[in-house]
C-alpha cells in the first residue's frame, strides 16, 4: 500500500494538471502504438491514468518475475518500488507513449526465455519471445535494438541446437507478415513498412528541460546504481549459476537501452522504461543483500527524501507566484 500511495503521489500532479503526450513519440510509434497512443493525446487525463496503471503492472511483472527466479535472493516488492521511482521522476513520462507500452512486451520476452533455462529438449520459448518482441517493434520502433538479445540469452541459456537459433527469426517476423497482408489487402504500398522504420530512425534528438531538483536526483540514481555494481561485481562470484545468468542478461538489457539513444537519438528519457529494469533490479539486489549499516539506511532514506523533493518541486511548479526550483 506504500508504494502505491507514492505512485500516486508523483502521478498526481500530472492527472491533475495534465498536458499533451510530446509528438516526438508518435514519430517513434509503429502502426500498433500509433493506433493507441495518438486518440489519447486529446485525453492528456486519461493517458496519464493509463500511465499510472501501465508502470504499476510492469513492475508488478517484474516481481513475480523474481518471484518465480529468486534471483534476488529473497521474495521482495523493491523491484516495483524502484521502477515507479525510475519512470516517474521525470513528469513528461508520465503519459502513455508507445515506448512505455513496448516495455510490457519487452517484459513478457523475458518471461519465455527465462523460462527455457536448464530446458533439455527442444523449446519453443523462443519463437514466443519473437513474436512478443515483433508486437513490442510494431507498437514503438525503438524496440528492434532488443533483438540480439533473444540470441544474448541462447548463448547464456542453451545448447548450440540449430533449430532454436531460427525459432527467434521466424517468431520476429510473424507479425511483420500480418502487417504486409494488411497493407495488400488495404491496397496500400509496401514501401510503408520501410518507411515507418525511416522516420523513427531518421527522427532528431529532442532538447530535453529539467529543473535542478530533476538533475539531482537522477544524479543521485546514477550514484546508486555505482554502488549497486560494485556491490554486483563483488558478490557475483558467490552467487547461484542461475542468478548469476539472470543478472548477465539484465547488463545486456541495459547496454542495448543505452545503444538505443545513440542509434535513435529521438527516443530521449524513454530508454528508462527498458533500461530502468535493469536498474530495479541491480538496485533491489544491492538493498536486500547489504549489511543493514547506517550508510546503507541513510542511502534509502535519502532516495526517498528525493523522491519527495521531486513531489515537492512538482507541485511548486503549478502555483502561480511560487519557486519552481
């Protein structure tokens, strides 16, 4: 119930005083998301709410996924709490945009290759994770730079059977060939498909504003997460194979996130709703494994404070005559 009540307390203000999703988003929408997203952007209220509920069921997710796991060692809410802090400290995140609903797929793709680990015959998890992942692509284009990683996790997880290296290519394009019967059957060129793929890729990096208060704590994330990998690389050798694969992939899903603003500089912040699972889970494992010091309580305790800080400054922004930091 705490971390639901400080979910709400940073969307309030943005269900309250909503503005407009950034247009740049739809530039980077496939055929599925620009389906969703561009009705909603009338409806600033209402893409906000579904915001809220999009981030509370990915997170959701990403408990149960350590859940089923334990990589994490314990059984913890953490993850959840820590991506509502990532995805939603920054307010022009806080609408649906076709990048935060891809995330949910991205998440399901996880789920089907976690679950050919220590599989000795054949599997099909695979072509599921492609097909998944082909839906997060035609939802927001970005999403295509986490292709390599269903083979990242064959190489981590599998054997060298030759089948299950095609599964993930068969899968992908699965619903490519939906969408090319679609344009044929709606007398429209093919030439589209190519051309979504263009614009999202030829789409310009957007200036970004943030206030001193946004600037400090994501600062402060980054330092965490230093220490977080730190106390990763220190322990990584004492942990369980299986924990230490999991982990292996979360790097990846990480490095691929970061890959992905600098061959699309247009996605922005948006590389939170990927890379920010890594992050939930580097910073849960450092959290629920460390000794219970005063260091590590004033660390919490100052995330927390920062995240009321970033409330604070949220409010303040929106009362005429007042500081907006």
């Amino acid at each position: 119930m705490v971390i639901l009540f400080l979910a709400l307390l940073l969307w309030l203000n943005s269900l309250l005083n909503p503005s407009g999703a950034n247009a740049a988003d739809l530039d980077l929408a496939g055929p599925l998301g620009r389906l969703v997203v561009k009705p909603l952007s009338a409806f600033p209220g209402i893409s906000s709410l579904l915001a809220l509920l999009a981030i509370l069921l990915c997170g959701y997710l990403l408990v149960q996924l350590n859940a089923k796991y334990v990589f994490l060692k314990t059984r913890s809410q953490l993850p959840l709490l820590f991506y509502i802090v990532i995805t939603g400290c920054l307010a022009g995140m806080r609408f649906l945009s076709p990048a935060m609903l891809s995330v949910f797929f991205i998440i399901l793709m996880l789920y089907r290759s976690f679950a050919s680990f220590k599989k000795d015959r054949l599997t099909f998890h695979f072509l599921d994770a492609g097909i998944i992942l082909g839906i997060a692509v035609m939802i927001s284009i970005p999403a295509l730079i986490f292709f390599p990683l269903l083979f990242i996790v064959l190489l981590l997880f599998r054997n060298k059977v030759w089948q299950e290296w095609i599964y993930p290519w068969i899968g992908f394009c699965l619903p490519f060939v939906f969408w090319a019967s679609y344009l044929f059957l709606t007398d429209q060129p093919m030439q589209n498909i190519g051309e979504e793929f263009r614009r999202a890729f030829s789409a310009p990096g957007r200036a970004e504003a943030y206030t001193l208060v946004q600037l400090i704590f994501c600062g402060y994330l980054v330092f965490l997460v230093l220490i977080g990998s730190l106390h990763m690389i220190r322990t990584i050798g004492i942990r369980k194979i299986q924990s230490r694969v999991f982990f292996i992939v979360f790097l990846w899903l990480f490095i691929l996130s970061i890959l992905m603003v600098w061959v699309i500089p247009a996605t922005g912040p948006g590389f939170l709703f990927t890379g920010g699972i890594s992050i939930a889970f580097l910073l849960s494992n450092y959290f629920a494994t460390c000794r219970n010091t005063r260091f590590n309580n004033l660390l919490l305790g100052l995330l927390l404070a920062g995240v009321i800080l970033v409330i604070a400054e949220d409010w303040l922004s929106f009362i005429p005559g007042r500081y907006s930091f």
